[in-house]
C-alpha cells in the first residue's frame, strides 16, 4: 500500500525510463506473492498510477509480471480495469477480504452507539461535550446559540436550530484514544420515534440520559423497551446534577424498581444544584473536582485527589459534603452488586455515571470508561442464521434515508450499517430485495451534515452513500449469500392530512419533495381510492411531524403547501388484502 501511494504521489513527472524501473520492482513483487493468490496492487492510488502511463519500451515485462494479459494495439494505457482481471478468479466479484488479524483489530476498536432520552434532558448537549472531549470540535456548540457561540453539531437543519430541538437522527464518526466511534444521535421527542427506533437498529450499546431532577420519562421507558429488544447493553448517565435534582440514591431505586434492572454507580456525586462540586470515581477511588467554564463552551478545568481520605479535601470541600459524601459510600458499598459486564451484556445491570453535560462535569470520567467497559460490534441475526462480523463476505444494511444534507448538490444519502467483512470504495454488491448487482461508489464518513470520502470501512461502522432511488430503508446489501437481515418496524400513523399544493407551477417540485420525504420515512403518503381528489395524503405518528414536512418543502424545494385535517385516528391493514377491501362500505385509502 505504501509503495503505491508513493507510486501517485511521485512518478507522475518522472520519465519512462523512471517509471519502468519502479514498476518492474512492483511486478517482482506481486510475482513473489502471487503464488499464494496475494494481490496487494488492487488500490486506487496504483489505479491512479496506471492510467497515467501512456507508453514505455519494456510495458509488456511489466504487464507480464503484474500477471495482466497484453494489452491490444489499440490500447492506449494500463487500466484499472486491467489490473481488476489480475485478481484470482475463485474471489467474488465486488468482493475484499481482509486478513484475521486485520479484521479481529479493526472491529475490536470500533463502537458503535445510540444515546436516548426525554425531550429536554439534555442530549444534544451531552453530544457535544462528547465531541468536544473526544477531540472532533474545539469549541462545543450549543443548541440554543447567541451571538458568536457556534451551534450544536448534531442540529444541522434550519428548523432544528429555530426551535431548538432535534427532529432528525444525526451519525457523528470520530477517532478517540485509538477507537473509533460511531455515536447515533436520535431525536427525543415521541413524535418523531420511527426515526429513532430505526437508529437504535444500527447500533451496538445505548446510551440512557436521565434528567436528575426528573428521573425516568414517559419517551426514555418506551425507548427501554425498543433496547431491550435489540438486546443492547445499557449504559446511564444522570445528566443536570448541576440543577436542583433527586436525591442519587433515590435515582437508583427508580431505576430499578421501573425497569427491573440493577443499577451500578461507576461515579458518585459530590452534592448537588449550585453545591455539586465534583464526583467520586468508584473504580479508580478517586476524587475528581471541576471548576465551572463559562457557557460550558471549553472543558472544565479538574482537579484529581487519589485517596477520599485525603487531608487537602477538607479544605477543598465543604465539611457536610465531605462527611455525606463519605457516608454514603459506604452504603453503596454494602448494598450495590460489583460491576459485573456478562450481567450488563444480558441487560440485568446498567452501570450509572453522575454529571452535567452542559458545565462539562463528569463528561470525560464517562466518556472514558464508556469506552473501555462497550461492546464492539457483534454478530447480526439475518434470514440465514447470525453473521459473524468477521465474515470474509462484506454485509450491510441501510436504516436511514436523508435528502438535501448538501444544499448545494441537493442529493439523498442512504445511511449503511456496516455488518461484517471490509467494505472498500467501488465495490459491487448485491441489492438483496432486487437481485441487483450496485457498485457503491463515493463512500462518505459522516459527521452530521458534512462529509469525507472513504476508501474501506469496517463492520460498526456508518457509511453514507448517494442514493439515486435505488435503497430504502431496511435494504441489505452484500458481496455474499443473498441473506437478508431482520426489518426496521414501521409504525401505525395516528394522525391524517390533505396536503395541497396551491400553486400549479410547482407541481414537479411538490411532487418530488412528497416523494423523497416519503422514502426517508419523514411521513407516510397515502391516496385516495377516489377519482376525484389526486393530492396525497399525509399520515403521522405526531402532529410535529407535520409541521417538519411542511418546513422542509418550503426551504428545501421552494414549495409552500397548506394542510386540511381529516377525522380519522387509525390505519389498519387489512387481513386478505384487495380482494376484500374492495367489497368493504366506506372510504378507504391504500398505502403507497
């Protein structure tokens, strides 16, 4: 790999004469390694080199010892597609398979997670402190900005940064200490669940935000639940200690008695509201205290003492919090089983952090540990019994569909998880649900709306690719056997609206907006059985979800629409399909 990169990078003014003698290095090479079916040479950066050699004396020594078939007379250059033919016949086409050793470390230093919560406890917040500790921004934004403070991350579209809220999952791709991390961003809010339910399908660990002052919410169990079926290891963090908030050991009770799972406090907090001061690392017994930044833009300047029992805490602490501090470990210690991770993976315990996201406190002790204590990715249940992701065989499946990230290009984007093998740039998969074969090129690592092309990827990680109608959501892709892997549930709509375009001319654009909005999963579009009313039909599990569509294809595709309610609450399927509905009474409307 090193040798043809530097083959792009320094032979493309060199003379023929130059360029045969590194070339004839390169096709010893491949003739040494060749006997085993090792082709080390099938990279874009020799690609590159390739199809910049027009003509040399010796090119056919050369192509002999790449093992590529002589070229005709009519040839101009050595091709890419050449150098494809030189691989060894019993390999798939589209397909790349990675050395164990390769595949074992890759995957080991991947995870992949998911943080959910109840509107308003804090995790967009808690997001950007994760980038900001994690190296991926200097300065955290925040979600409500002013002046010149940047804004949250995560919260890229128009009406996101309007009314402070998050209304669309976001894949944040970061290296931190030598792992890389593919942190799901999911919106809170329950009109939007399908988008976050199909989130939590992509990743590996979750992570649970509570409200200190609030405990568990109505959106935060049902998401449990949505966990619990995806048998995730759960990881909590109890955000706003900061603020006036529940007594720690009454948080814990919830926890347990609501969700039937033990809770394990990795950290402690040192008092609460205007006198939080810091926490307790309970592994590492040590003190950790925190000094407040202004806006919480930069990270908190700390302070660590080694042993609880150390003299200086009393003059850094005051005495009551020392003292209460102290008391309550020891009934920790005497009631809370140990940390025990085969209990966490079978979801019968869920270790618990202390903090504030929004003053930085707590916000590295947790994420440290996270990373030391997650799960990488794991073997995936699809039609064909688990897949390994080790499995020589690249797999993948798309569970998010995003239009206009770019406003530039106004493209749509397919989210792919991937599931095993080693995905690289340009190769050809099998579109399971059509039999189509797809070369995936122009892979992006994604990091909210921005994005970075890729050449491989490794299983857990998130891969965007440009999506011309070809994928939707819950597509599999593979290089292998034609599996597929279990579906993203769709939910029931609960709410129902004419939408009307009341200007002709943007016919086309309505259209098209309806259409790609509709493949996201923004909205369901239903349509009349009636000849006489042709405009779609919006159904939704929350009202919020309206008012997003009607935003989005007025900044998006320049079209302004208006809403006529209908009375309706419930949309069902009907059991025997057509041929009974058709001889049903009343109005009925099916499914796009």
């Amino acid at each position: 790999e090193n040798l043809c990169t530097m083959l792009d990078e320094k032979l493309q003014s060199r003379r023929d004469g130059h360029k045969l003698f590194f070339f004839t290095i390169v096709a010893l090479f491949v003739t040494e390694h060749k006997v085993s079916g090792f082709c080390p040479l099938n990279t874009p950066a020799l690609h590159r080199s390739l199809n910049g050699i027009s003509s040399c004396r010796n090119e056919k020594l050369i192509r002999t010892g790449l093992g590529i078939k002589p070229r005709s007379a009519t040839s101009l250059s050595m091709t890419a597609t050449d150098l494809d033919e030189s691989v060894s016949e019993d390999r798939k086409p589209g397909s790349t398979v990675a050395s164990p050793a390769e595949m074992a470390r890759e995957i080991a230093r991947r995870r992949t997670f998911a943080i959910i919560s109840h509107p308003d406890a804090g995790k967009t917040t808690l997001t950007e402190k994760l980038l900001l500790y994690g190296g991926a921004v200097q300065e955290a934004g925040a979600v409500k900005a002013k002046g010149e403070r940047r804004r949250a991350t995560s919260d890229w579209m128009k009406i996101e940064q309007e009314r402070g809220i998050s209304i669309s999952s976001t894949a944040l791709q970061f290296e931190y200490q030598g792992m890389q991390l593919n942190l799901l961003d999911t919106p809170g809010h329950q009109d939007f669940s399908e988008d976050t339910y199909r989130t939590i399908a992509a990743a590996d660990n979750a992570v649970m935000l509570l409200d200190g002052a609030k405990g568990l919410e109505t959106q935060t169990l049902k998401l449990f639940d949505v966990v619990k079926l995806r048998h995730l290891p759960l990881f909590t963090f109890i955000n706003k200690m900061d603020r006036p908030s529940l007594g720690p050991l009454e948080l814990l009770d919830t926890i347990e008695q609501t969700l039937k799972i033990k809770p394990c406090p990795m950290t402690w907090p040192i008092g609460s509201g205007d006198r939080f001061a810091g926490v307790y690392d309970r592994l590492d017994r040590t003190v950790m205290l925190f000094e407040r930044s202004a806006g919480g833009a930069n990270k908190a300047t700390q302070t660590k003492i080694d042993d609880i029992m150390d003299p200086q805490l009393e003059g850094l602490i005051s005495a009551d919090l020392l003292a209460q501090l102290r008391e309550e470990l020891e009934i920790l210690d005497s009631i809370v089983d140990p940390l025990d991770m085969a209990e966490v993976r079978a979801q019968r315990q869920t270790p618990v952090w202390f903090g504030s996201g929004y003053n930085n406190f707590g916000v590295q002790q947790f994420l440290d540990r996270f990373l030391e204590l997650s799960q990488p990715p794991g073997a995936r249940v699809s039609s064909l019994g688990e897949v390994a992701p080790s499995d020589g065989d690249f797999t993948g499946f798309v569970f998010k569909l995003q239009a206009n990230m770019d406003p530039r290009h106004r493209d749509r984007i397919a989210f792919v998880r991937v599931c095993s093998g080693r995905f690289e740039k340009d190769m050809q998969v099998l579109h399971t649900r059509t039999g189509k074969t797809v070369r995936l090129s122009a892979p992006s690592k994604l990091f909210a709306q921005r994005r970075e092309t890729i050449e491989v990827a490794y299983p857990g990680d998130i891969v965007g690719f440009v999506n011309p109608g070809a994928f939707s959501i819950g597509d599999t892709i593979t290089t292998g056997r034609r599996l597929q892997y279990e579906g993203i549930p769709s939910f029931s709509p609960e709410f129902f609206n004419w939408i009307r375009n009341p200007n002709p001319s943007k016919q086309k654009s309505f259209r098209k907006g309806i259409d790609q909005l509709r493949e996201e999963g923004a909205v369901q579009v239903l349509h009349s059985l009636s000849d006489f009313d042709q405009d779609p039909i919006l159904a939704a599990v929350g009202q919020l979800q309206f008012e997003v569509v009607q935003s989005r294809l007025e900044t998006e595709y320049g079209v302004e629409v208006a809403y006529e309610p209908l009375g309706y609450s419930v949309a069902r399927w009907v059991a025997g399909g057509w041929p009974v509905a058709d001889g049903m009474k009343g109005k009925l409307f099916n499914a796009m």
